[in-house]
C-alpha cells in the first residue's frame, strides 16, 4: 500500500484525473479483472462460486480482492442473499456495461495480433 502523502500517489492520481487512458488502464488493471468483467459481460448473473470454477488458478483471496476492487470502482455490484447456505450473486453495473465495446474490441485486437 502506497503512502497517500507519497509524490508516486499523488502524480499517479494526477495522470489518472487527467488521462482517459491512464484512468481505464488503472481501472482494468489485475491480472483477473478482464476475465471477470468477460464473464459477467456472457452470463449477465454470477455466483461467486461459478465465478471461481471458471476462473482457473485464481485463489480465494486474489478472487475477492479482484471483486472488491470492481465494486469500489463500480463496475460490479455485488447482490447478497440472506439465506442458508448463503447465496452471492455478481453483475456489472451500467457503468460496467459500458465496457463491452471496449472488452470486444480488445479480444478480436488479441486474436487478430497473437503470434503463438
């Protein structure tokens, strides 16, 4: 965690208030994120637990950072059910949404461009 007071902090949070590009990299950024927002973008409704089978290799607790960090940013609300066994659902908000021309875009770039 960075100190808030730190120049790298404040000249980061400058970059990303003033550049579109730097703010949505910052935003996508992890290694899971993508794949999430994918997923979510197919399924329209998640559950944690379909989430986790899908994404393979991902631990609980990189699991859970990644979904919290989409919350805080607001591109996926997190709907808890208060029922036994707890029931947890995930789906992108509007502003989540918004993202599926971009994430297209990037897919057929990747495929188009993947020297393997």
């Amino acid at each position: 965690m960075r100190k808030q007071s730190s120049t790298n902090t404040i000249n980061k949070e400058h970059i990303e208030s003033n550049c579109g590009i730097a703010y949505t990299n910052s935003v996508l950024n992890g290694r899971w994120k993508l794949n999430i927002l994918a997923f979510l973008l197919d399924e329209e409704k998640l559950r944690y637990s379909e989430l986790k089978t899908r994404l393979i290799g991902i631990s609980e607790r990189m699991l859970i950072a990644q979904l919290k960090e989409l919350q805080a940013d607001g591109l996926v609300h997190r709907n808890s059910y208060p029922e036994v066994p707890p029931r947890v659902e995930y789906s992108l908000t509007p502003k989540g949404k918004s993202l599926e021309k971009i994430l297209i875009q990037m897919a057929e770039w990747g495929t188009k461009n993947n020297q393997n």
